[in-house]
C-alpha cells in the first residue's frame, strides 16, 4: 500500500473526521466532520501521458451540512456532527448522498454548472430589472460557457422522528427507502415523503430501568431489500424480514457467539458490545467489530461466526486503564474490500489492521506523517506486549490512545482505502510499478 492523497492541518476539534464513505463507482469519496461540514473529493481522470497511472482524489466540493441546533423543550443542544453519509446510486448526471447528525437526516444534490443563461427580457446582465415599456424586441436567451461551478443543495430534510441519538443510515436496494436507527428504534423513511416514516423496531421497555441493551447500528442487505440486520450492546446480531410484519420486534435470525465462562470479566459486556456491522456485496456474509476482533457471520448459520480476526488482542491486560481513559467506549467501523476477499478495521496509534480472508493473512499499517509521502511503500509494524523488543517493533506501553482509527473506507472495485486518522485523511493504493 501507499499514499495517493493525504490531508493535514492543525488539529481542531470541528475538523476531527467522523464518517468516511465512496460513492458506487468510487470516484468520489465524502468525509463528515465535527463540525457539520460535508467534504467531497473527486477522482481524477488517468494522465494520458502515463496511461498506468491511476487517478488522484482532490477536492470536489465543501459544504456546510448541519448547524449546531436547540431542543427547548429538552434543554438540550444538538451538535452538528456528521455521524454518517450513505450514496445514493447515481441515476443521472447529479448525485445525491444522505447525510445525519444525532437528530436530523438530509438528502444532499451535488451537481455542475458550467453554462450561464444571457440576454434576458425582463433583467439586464447584471440582474437588474428593466422598464419594460423601454422592451421594444423580443430576445431568446442563450447560453454561454462558464468556470465549472459545484453546487450542493439540500432537497430533503428528514427530521423529528427520532427521540434518541441516530447511530445509522442504511439506503435499501430498492433506491426508494432507507431506514435510520438510534439507541432503541429503527424508522423506515421513503426517500420522497418527509413528514412520516415507519416504525420498525423498538425496543424501548415500558419500564426505562428495564434496559438492558441498545441498538448499536442496523444496516439493509444489499440485493434483498426486505431484510435488514441490527446489532446490540449485548453483543448479539438480529436478522429481520419486512415480510413478516409491519414491526419487526420479532426477529428471524438471531446470532450469538457463546460466551466462554473462563474468560469472562468485569470487561467482557463492555468489550462484547458491537460498533459496526455489515454486509459483505455478495450478500452472503456479515461482518460485526467490538472492541477487541472482528467477526464474519454466514447468514446461514447463527450459533457462531465463520471467522475471527483478534484486531488488538494485546490491549486486554489494558483493559483496566482503558476503561478509566473511556477508551474501552470507542466505536471502531470496519469495511469490506469490494470482492468481499478482504477486510480492514482501526485500532490505535494511528495503526489499521487488513485481513486477507482467502490467504488467513493479516498485516498492521500506521497512517502517520512520517510515511505519508507520495509513491512511499507502508511498512508492516508489529506491537510487542513483553520480553526483549525488536528494531523494528513498539511496546504496547508506547502506544498513543488518542491517535485512533475509527473510520475507514475501501473503494468498491479497487484495492485504494481511505483512512480518518483524527482530522487527517489518507487515501492509500496498492502499488503500481
């Protein structure tokens, strides 16, 4: 792997990146940041005169997406932190991109402007009207190239459904819905109607010192768009079908890894709880993330994963600090490579973990300044828990908990990852001779 592009500046706290995704071609690639802003980078076209090379991402468009807001009438403030984006799949020349902060959902148009209309009737150039008993002739309008303008305009804005902190945004292979999950509901929205959505799971007790879990994120199957999936804080992973009925409190499958009682603590619920969960594209596969591994589930079998990759299997005798520095409460995502052959999740230290499903491998990269440089190769890192360190290895006690990787995303056809290390953006590819 190395770096294509990379984004640095002084660390903000509205710049810290907080949802990363690529569009479904991947020629474009949208951040959310903390401070409600939406960045958009586009793909270049391949040079000509290096016909091998592969395009570059830069900057495509910036917008303000979500302002910080009041609830008056539960004196609480909502932050206009982005929580997640999803694409739409793109029906013409605009596109459009779902993005949520913890209360309210907006449907984004991205689209070009390149041509300006002249010689109005009724306005002079300048935009001024004119009198018109001074129109003696009658003009046709036409259109004159201009600089390439990006405009991006709000068409939908979802909101007041969700008493809860939205965690999920999930668009349904229909291309007409998509559902929206916080703590303990999940709503059903069409893409066109604003002012309802449908309630699909709730598991809110009648008794609120009744809970016991939460809903951590829910996404839709890719091909099947009456099925979707959501996971819990408990750990478990429930699959359900919208043909069965119109709630789905009752679920069709339910996945759930058993519990060794000999490795059990006062972590383990903490570190069980589930922070991501997808699909892989054939449809065939899950993949859920906690703390400490990744699991990859087929559907058609419940009572345990087919895999499980350890992420940072040396911070469990950590645990205990990690709790009192509320690192133990970090939600890392993880992603599938679009041939669903590999996997990557995020750790610490601005280190990110790749799975290589078919060969049983896996390697460590660290997103970092230092190895940043264009056209540089990543060198694999290793952390060493104990005993004599080597040259090339770092101690687990060196480990800088504030550099974490929560955000990751893996272009749909090719080998090139995006990486959110904090406020810093790296987009890497496989190298090209």
């Amino acid at each position: 792997m190395q770096p294509l592009w990379s984004q640095q500046a002084v660390p903000r706290a509205a710049d810290i990146i907080s949802t990363v995704e690529f569009n479904h071609s991947g020629d474009l690639l949208a951040t959310g940041d903390k401070g409600g802003r939406v960045v958009i980078f586009q793909r270049e076209q391949e040079n000509k005169s290096r016909p091998h090379s592969r395009g570059e991402y830069n900057v495509y468009s910036t917008f303000q997406s979500h302002e910080p807001e009041f609830d008056y009438l539960k004196s609480l403030e909502i932050e206009e932190k982005i929580n997640k984006i999803r694409w739409l799949p793109q029906q013409n020349a605009a596109h459009f991109l779902l993005s949520t902060n913890d209360k309210t959902i907006k449907l984004w148009k991205i689209s070009e402007r390149d041509k300006r209309a002249e010689g109005y009737n009724l306005k002079d150039e300048d935009g001024r009207l004119r009198d018109p008993f001074r129109i003696t002739a009658l003009r046709v309008p036409i259109l004159k190239p201009m600089d390439l303008m990006v405009e991006a305009s709000p068409r939908r804005i979802f909101a007041n459904a969700h008493t809860y902190h939205i965690n999920s945004i999930s668009v349904n292979s229909d291309h007409e819905t998509y559902l929206s999950a916080d703590d303990l509901r999940i709503n059903l929205w069409h893409l066109e109607i604003t002012d309802r959505s449908f309630n699909i799971v709730d598991i809110k007790p009648a008794n609120m010192e009744e809970l016991t879990e939460v809903i951590t994120a829910a996404e839709f199957h890719p091909h099947q768009c009456n099925v979707f999936v959501y996971s819990s804080s408990k750990g478990t992973i429930r699959l359900c079908d919208m043909r069965s009925s119109a709630l789905c409190d009752r679920h069709s499958k339910f996945f759930e890894e058993p519990e060794d009682p000999s490795s059990r603590s006062f972590f383990s619920e903490i570190i069980s709880s589930i922070s991501d969960v997808k699909f892989s594209h054939s449809g065939r596969y899950m993949m859920t993330r906690d703390y400490l591994s990744v699991k990859v589930w087929d559907l058609n079998m419940e009572s345990r994963p087919v895999e499980t990759h350890q992420v940072h299997e040396y911070l469990r005798s950590k645990l205990c600090s990690l709790y009192e520095n509320d690192c133990i409460f970090d939600k890392f995502e993880c992603c599938w490579s679009g041939s669903d052959s590999a996997i990557m999740t995020g750790s610490y230290n601005n280190f990110f973990r790749m799975f290589d499903r078919n060969a049983r491998r896996d390697v460590t990269l660290e997103a970092s300044r230092e190895n940043s440089k264009p056209r540089a190769s990543l060198k694999p890192r290793k952390v060493c828990t104990g005993g004599k360190r080597k040259k090339d290895e770092i101690s687990v006690d060196s480990l800088d908990f504030n550099k974490k990787i929560l955000h990751t995303a893996w272009h749909p056809a090719e080998n090139i990852i995006a990486v959110a290390a904090t406020n810093n953006l790296y987009i890497f590819q496989d190298k090209v001779n």
